[in-house]
C-alpha cells in the first residue's frame, strides 16, 4: 500500500499498470517465434529488430525531450558514437575484438561523457537555440565522422563487424538480435520508468512545466538538466552499439539528421513525456512504411490482380526510401490534426495540448475567471 | 522582543535607469506576520525577488538569521529556510496537485539517481514519508484538496484553489519564512477572507510571513506589522492602522489631490 501510495506519476487507466505490460511482453517475445515457425517472412523480422532499436531511442530521447521539455535535435549523434565504438573495437578495421561487456561500456560511457561536454555549453540556452545549437552538433559529429578517415575510414564505413560473444552465446541471427535488444529495452524502461517515478523525473518535469518555480523549489536547473541529457545519451550510445554489431556495417550516412529528426517524431507521436507512448510511437513510424510498402507491392496485387496499381507498385519498389519519408510526413500531419497529445499520452499533459484547440481555449478562459467551484467549496 | 529573522539592508535594485527598490531595509521578526503595502510598481515584488535570489540587489546586504544571502540564487535561499509564491501563479500545471508540493520538497529529500533508479529502500522510506508530508500540508486547507483531488493536474483546479496549493508547494520546503505575493490577488471577498484566516494560521503554527498585499482592507485584517513602499522606497513603517492613516500612504494610494480631498 505504501508502496503503491509512492508510485504518484504513473496510472494508466482503469487496468493496472503490469496487465499491459505483460501483454506487451508476451507480443514481443512471441514475435520472432512466428519467423521460426514459417508464417512470418524474414523481412518482418528484421523490421521488428530495428524497431526496437527506435524503441531505445525513442525511450531515451523522450527523456529529454518529453520529460524535461528540450528540444535536442542531435541525439543521432550520441547513437553515432556508440555504433563507432563498436565497429572500431570489434572489427577487421583495427583487427581487434574486445569483449562485448567491456565495448558496450566503452559507448554506454563515451557518448555520456560526449553529452556531458554538449551539455555544459548549451544547456543555458533556451527553446529555439538550444534547437539550434544541437542540431548543429549532430552534423558536426556527423561530419567528423566523414573526415576522420585515419579513424573512422571516412565514407567508405567499417565493414565486417565481428558479431559480439555474451557470455560464449555468439549472437549473430536477427532472432537472437532481437532477444537481447529487448532485454536492454526492458531494462532501460524499467530503470526509468523508477526514476521517472521519483524525486529526479518529478524535478525534471517541473523544469519543464516552469524553471523558476522548480528553481524556487531547490531544484538546480543545470544539473538536473545535465543528468537527464547525460542519461539519454547513454541509451543512445547502448543502442548504437546493438546496432553496429547487427547491421555488421556502419558508414555517417545511417547517422544524418533525419534520424534525430524522426526520433524526435517517435516520441511526439507516442506522447511526449510518456514511456508507453515512445515505444509504440517507434512501432506505428518506423512499421507504417513497411507496411503500406507490402500493402502496395505484395498483398494487394495479390488479391487483386498482378497489374493493382502498378505505378505504385514500382514505385514503392524502386524509390522506397523517398516514400518513406513521405509516409512519416503524412503519420505526422494526420497525429497533430486528430490526436496532438499523441497515442499513449501521459495522462495529465493531455490537458494542455488540447487547450491549444480554440474552442478548449475558451472553455479554460471561463474556467480561470469562473469562482463557481470555489463558491461551492466554501459551503462544505 | 522577538528575534529578527531577516534583515534587509539598504537594498537597492535597479533596472535601467529605474530604481525598482531604492535604499530599502526593514527587519521581519519571528513568528509574525508582515505586509508589504504599496501602489502597483512601488517595488513589492522586486523586493521578493531580491530576497529570494531570483535578482541580486546592486547594492546593499540581506541576512538570513544573520548570514548574508544576497547574491546566492534560489535553490540555495530555499535551502535557508525561505520559500515563496508568485503573483503570477507558477504551478507545474501538468503535473499533479500531489506532484506539485512533492516537488516543493525537492531540495530538502536526499535520494540520488541510482537510488531512483534502483528503489532502494532508503529511497521508498524517504518517498513514503515525502507523500505522507504532502498530504499532511494539503490538509492544512480543510476542505480544498480531499484525497480525490490529488491526482489531479494542477491546471484542473479553481483559481483560489490553485493559489492555496502554490502556498502548499512553498511549505513543503518546510520554510522558516514563507513570503507570499498577492496571495488573494483575483479572489472574491468571502474567498479573500478565508484564505487571510489560513495565513493566520499558518503563523500560530510557528510559520514566519512577508506578504505583499494592495488592498488596505485585507492587510488591516491580517497583519501584525505592515511597512508601505512607494517608488520603491519605504514610505511608512508600523502597525496597520497608523500606517494606513500615515499621511504618505494615502498620497501614495489616492495621489495628491485625493489626499487634499481626503483632509
Ligand atoms: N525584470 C524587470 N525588468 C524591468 N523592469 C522591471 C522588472 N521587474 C520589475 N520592473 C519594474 O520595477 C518596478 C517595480 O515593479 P514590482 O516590484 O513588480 O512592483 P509591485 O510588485 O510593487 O507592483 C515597476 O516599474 C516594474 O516595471
Ligand atoms: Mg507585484
């Protein structure tokens, strides 16, 4: 009781909280069982490994960006950081392979202390320059990245990254890859979904809702802000690393812009300030193109006919990732027109995105100048 | 004589070429309630903010039970002993009527990141004694904040409500002296007076208040002392009903003419 008393933040609806997460669970690991046995196509494996990659992304972005209410458009970078760890430590690059323990620490902890130098800076900059300022850091590593060649082999990427060996299990199937990214998802949720639940995610929201007053509150802006960018970036870096050792091959171009870019919309799309809602915002944007892709160019033609829209259908074959990225655009627009505090939002911000709807905006004028509730108050 | 708890000393506070606080000082004294009087602009609230590090005075000093404060910013004030409301309500709008006096406690709990992380034990002792706090403290409005209403976003609340927990939040710092700006500013006259009785009791349990306040007839009822500003400097100092007939103030409140009126 006391415990449940403690737990203030989280309740999501009438079901408590671990009926959904046991059945997102048991989704989750049933998922690759459907490729074992033949009624799933590889493909969709391999989608549902990276969207899990976006779930920790997504996860440890929203940190910063739903929680304490920065708008970080560089978090590729830190993914970078962790991903070139990995393929510099682990490769034919350098002929070395370290321990996976030991390379997983090494980005976990470098794209930390990559953050923690990011943050000392700019993090006394407000809204739109901050926006800026760590936009202009994501393309700056991204560049680095590209001319470093000494280190990095430029343009031209680590190939041949060796698999990593946990524990003498050599992991090197997208089915096992999948198991142990949702091992670090489950693990960096639980964690903290604990902090968001405490003294620490209650100070970072207040940061978010109004600086001064959490300030007036003994909370220490920058430090607090600090700890949350440093405790993102680390996510970002343990993702990037799962991630070099899967795709075996990494160059800067699976590190643009873009891909902060749409992280930042995982975690506005799930509802900002929301665990549930980061994860199932990198599930609907990164799954939607896929599969209106298969839609267009497999399932319909197939019951259709062969000549279903054959336009599309090359299309989509031929210049998929365009179309990708048009498909994120129209997910987007259609969420801010008819769902702008996101799929699973945190149940108490759902307020203030809607009263940005002028028709609510009037609603909450009376509300503030209207003392019925106090006069009544004053019966009791 | 009761021990002074704050001193203010020749503080002046500028901006531009406007002297918001000019060569103020005054003391409060412990255990009671003190208004600051004033027409709009006369520095009230430069003087919060002075006091609770959100500006450093350009001149001058302020001590907390003999310590001098001015200059330190407002995390480490509140870690004196001072916790304040805004004239503006600053709730944390979205979080909830419990979250925001839990937050009030921040600066006064001790769990770190890895004791968050983990859930230690000492971290669920100190959070199950932080919840037992704020409802506590939320109980101190009879009536206002029932147990339903905790889980409630802030932005849900009445306006009066959401002023009585802005002083709820400001005493979860478990302050010694508690300022408060304009705490009925835009209540009706029956809410006016029961908020004034909650300040009242709120010092007889031992809480030490600065309260700014524009209306005489609220401070006449309320206050032990009142001290009266106008362009920033103190105009008159004393008990409430010498200082709302001090010739200075009804000039400052009415202008010239309407004091010549007035006599
Ligand atoms: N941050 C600021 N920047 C510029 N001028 C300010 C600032 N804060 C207050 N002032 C000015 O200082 C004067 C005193 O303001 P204030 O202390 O808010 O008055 P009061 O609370 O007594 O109504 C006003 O003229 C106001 O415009
Ligand atoms: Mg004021």
């Amino acid at each position: 009781m006391a415990e449940m008393t403690a737990r203030v933040s989280g309740f999501f609806g009438r079901m408590p909280r671990w009926v959904y997460v046991v059945i997102a669970l048991a989704l989750a690991i049933a998922f690759p069982l459907l490729e074992q046995f033949g009624l799933m196509q590889t493909l969709w494996l391999r989608l549902g490994t990276r969207v899990l990659v976006y779930v920790l992304l997504a996860v440890g972005l929203n940190l910063v960006l739903g929680e304490t209410g920065l708008l970080h458009l560089g978090y590729v970078a830190f993914f970078a950081v962790g991903a070139y760890t990995t393929a510099i430590l682990s490769s034919p690059r350098f002929g070395i392979q370290w321990n996976f323990w030991v390379i997983v620490a090494l980005a976990m902890g470098l794209s930390m202390l990559f953050g923690f130098l990011i943050a000392v800076p700019t993090l006394r900059l407000r809204g739109d320059y901050l926006a800026i300022v760590t936009l202009a850091f994501g393309e700056i590593t991204r560049m680095t990245l590209n001319n470093w060649e000494t280190l990095t082999n430029g343009p031209g990427g680590i190939p041949g990254i060796y698999p990593p060996n946990i524990f003498g299990w050599t992991v090197d199937s997208p089915l096992e890859f999948f198991y142990v990214l949702l091992v670090a998802v489950v693990i960096v949720i639980y964690l903290l979904g604990n902090v968001k639940d405490s003294r620490i995610g209650r100070a970072w929201n207040a940061l978010r809702e109004d600086e001064i007053a959490a300030h007036h509150s003994g909370v220490r802006p920058m430090r607090a802000k600090m700890l949350a960018v440093v405790m993102s970036s680390g996510i970002a870096g343990l993702a990037g690393a799962i991630f070099a050792y899967y795709q075996q091959f990494i160059n800067p171009t699976y590190f643009l812009f873009m891909q902060s870019t749409i992280v930042v919309c995982m975690v506005v799309l799930g509802g900002m300030g929301s665990i549930p809602g980061a994860v199932l915002g990198a599930v609907v944007l990164d799954a939607t193109p896929e599969v209106i892709r298969q839609a267009f160019t497999t399932w319909l033609p197939g019951a259709f006919g062969r000549d279903f829209l054959p336009g599309v259908q090359s299309a989509l074959q031929t210049d998929f990732d365009r179309y990708r990225m048009a498909i994120f655009g129209l997910v987007i627009v259609l969420m801010v027109i008819f769902r702008p505090e996101g799929l699973l939002p945190n149940k108490l911000w759902k307020r203030e995105v809607h009263e940005e709807d002028p028709r609510e905006l009037e609603k909450t004028h009376q509300h503030l100048f209207d003392f019925e509730e106090g006069k009544q108050d004053l019966e009791v | 004589m009761p021990d002074v708890i704050l001193e203010v000393r020749s503080a002046t506070k500028s901006f531009g070429g406007l002297k918001a606080v000019n060569n103020l000082s005054f003391d409060i004294y412990e255990g009671e309630i003190l208004s600051l009087l004033g027409p709009n602009g006369s520095g009230k609230t430069t003087t919060f903010n002075i006091i609770t590090g959100l500006y450093e005075p350009d001149s001058g000093d302020i001590l907390m039970q003999g310590e001098s404060i001015a200059g330190l910013d407002p995390g480490q004030i509140y870690a004196r002993g001072i916790s304040r409301t805004f004239q503006m309500l600053r709730l944390f709008s979205n979080m909830s009527v419990l979250e925001n006096v839990l937050v009030g406690m921040h600066g006064r709990t001790k769990a770190n990141v890895l004791d968050c992380m983990f859930r230690t034990p000492k971290m669920r002792r100190e959070e199950v004694q932080s919840v037992e706090r704020a409802r506590e403290i939320l109980a101190m409005f009879p009536g206002r904040f029932p147990l339903a209403r905790h889980m409630q976003p802030a932005a849900s609340l009445s306006y009066a409500n959401r002023r009585r927990l802005e002083i709820a939040r400001a005493l979860a710092g478990e302050p010694k002296l508690l300022l408060l700006d304009e705490p009925v500013a835009g209540m009706n006259p029956a809410e006016s007076l029961e908020v004034m009785q909650q300040i009242k009791d709120l010092r007889d349990r031992g809480y030490t208040i600065l309260m700014i306040e524009h209306d005489m007839k609220v401070i006449m009822g309320a206050s032990d002392r009142v001290i009266a500003m106008d362009h920033g400097v103190k105009i008159a100092e004393g008990a409430p009903l010498d200082v709302a007939n001090d010739p200075a103030v009804v000039e400052a409140y009415l202008g010239r003419r309407g004091a010549d009126a007035a006599s």
